[in-house]
C-alpha cells in the first residue's frame, strides 16, 4: 500500500478559524490516480485511543497509527512549496510529539520534583521537604 496525503484547504468558509481550514486526507497511491477512488480516511489532528469511539485512521492503522502519521506528514512537509500549508503540518506534527513531563525544583532542597496536580497554588516543596517541615499531614 503506498500512501500520501492529499491537502484541502478551505479558505472562504466562514466556521472555520485557525487550523481548521485545512483537512488532510490519507489516499492509496495503488488503488488508483484520482482523489475519490483512492480514499482511505481523514488525518485526525491529535491521535489517541480514548474516548468513545476510534477515528477511522485508528481502526485502519491500528497500532502503527502514530508512526504512520509522522511519516505521512514529513513526507507531505518535504513536497510542499506553500508556506500555509506547511505551517499547517509543522503544527500537526507538533500535536503528534508527547508532552513533557512538568517538573519544579524544590525551593529547600533544590531537587526536582513532579507537582501534584489539580492544586489551587503552586507547589513549591518536594514531598520530603514538606514532611520535614511541616510533619505528615494526608
């Protein structure tokens, strides 16, 4: 199966702002030369098996889905000469790298902690500082 993507860009619509003006569609270069016949499915802007139920990428690809998607967007980042659109897909591929993991150092001891989330303020202690400092309070 040889794969591509095929950019639609919508630029005189009035709902669609931001990223939403272009929609990536993933064709089967084997099945045939023209867009309609060759669909496969739609490039979700963020890949991810919760929810309800899978996008239509996720049940084609499977497993190999987040893989597929890289290579699919490099590879349409490498033939595309209109800056929009390769904005566009340098952000979709930004959406594809995880997040780090957020981690504050500790005002007393200095060692780098992973806060806790959900607080109201910042947290500023590791949980052995506030231990010490302030005795176990859970």
């Amino acid at each position: 199966m040889k794969l591509s993507l095929l950019v639609c860009r919508f630029d005189n619509a009035k709902d669609y702002s931001g990223g939403k003006r272009f929609r990536f569609a993933v064709v089967d270069l084997d099945k045939s030369k023209s867009y309609p016949s060759n669909f496969v499915c739609n490039l979700p802007m963020q890949i991810s098996g919760k929810g309800k139920t899978q996008c239509s990428f996720l049940q084609v690809f499977g497993g190999k889905s987040l893989e597929q998607a890289r290579a699919l967007l490099t590879g349409a980042l490498e033939t595309e000469d209109d800056f929009e659109v390769k904005a566009e897909i340098t952000r979709r591929l930004s959406l594809l790298e995880p997040k780090p993991i957020s981690q504050v150092k500790c005002g007393v001891c200095g060692k780098l902690f992973q806060p806790r989330r959900g607080k109201r303020f910042k947290q500023k202690f590791c949980q052995e500082c506030v231990k010490k400092k302030f005795g176990s309070r859970e």
